[in-house]
C-alpha cells in the first residue's frame, strides 16, 4: 500500500481550522477552495467536485471531536483502496497549528499523482484558512 502524508503549517488557531475541516459539506467553500469547487451531501458520503473536473464519492469514516481528527474513503474512481486522515494539533507559536494529512491508497503507481494533489490541496488549505495579517 502506498502512503502520503503531508504537514501543513497553518497560521490561523487550531480551533479554527478543526471547524472549517470538521464541516463536512463545506470543503469547496470552507477549507480548500479552488482545489474542489463544489461539493454535495448525501447521506454520510460527499460527492467532491475537483478543479479539473473529476468527482469522487467521499464517505465519512469517522469525525473524533476530541482529538480534531476526520477521517474519510473514496469509495469510487480508479483506486482499489483509499483511506484518508486529518489531524489539526496546536503549532508551535501561539494562533498556529499543523494539519497532517495522511492518504493510504492502491494501486501504488498512482503515488505520484496522489502527492501532487495533496500538496495542491495543502496550499489551498494554507491560503484559505491562515489568519489576515493585523494592521499597521
């Protein structure tokens, strides 16, 4: 099985970065916009639209408020197997955190795509949810 696992430096608090993760329906809006651009409930799955165009079926696996964990699987698409995790802790200043996300896939030649699409989504995370500077 082929893993990518990314940390994203955040400037914004952890709290606020949990809320934007942990809201299930509002990934196009919320935490990654530009990188999916819309998105749709049904039932304890999300149909994710992509800026290329590809959909996927996410289902939610599992939503750990205490730990600020979500967990999610494409239950579609060309992958034989997908797990997915993010995690926000604390950073290591005060108003920052790190959201690790890990991604669990086969087949594993899509390795490389896979890394791509994370670190495009880590970006848009980092440009979407980090605190406006204070004014001078």
């Amino acid at each position: 099985m082929a893993t990518v696992r990314q940390e994203i430096p955040i400037d914004a608090p952890a709290d606020a970065v949990w809320d934007a993760l942990r809201d299930w329906g509002a990934l196009h809006d919320r935490l990654v916009p530009g990188f999916v651009t819309a998105t749709a409930v049904e039932g304890d799955d999300r149909l994710v639209t992509f800026f290329d165009g590809t959909v996927a079926r996410e289902r939610l696996v599992d939503l750990d408020e205490e730990r600020r964990r979500l967990v999610w699987s494409v239950v579609d698409g060309p992958m034989t197997h997908h797990n997915a995790a993010a995690r926000v802790v604390a950073g290591p200043e005060a108003g920052t955190c790190v959201l690790v996300w890990t991604a669990d896939f086969l087949p594993h030649d899509v390795a490389p795509r896979m890394r791509e699409l994370i670190a495009a989504g880590a970006r848009a995370m980092q440009r979407a949810l980090a605190a406006p500077a204070p004014a001078s």
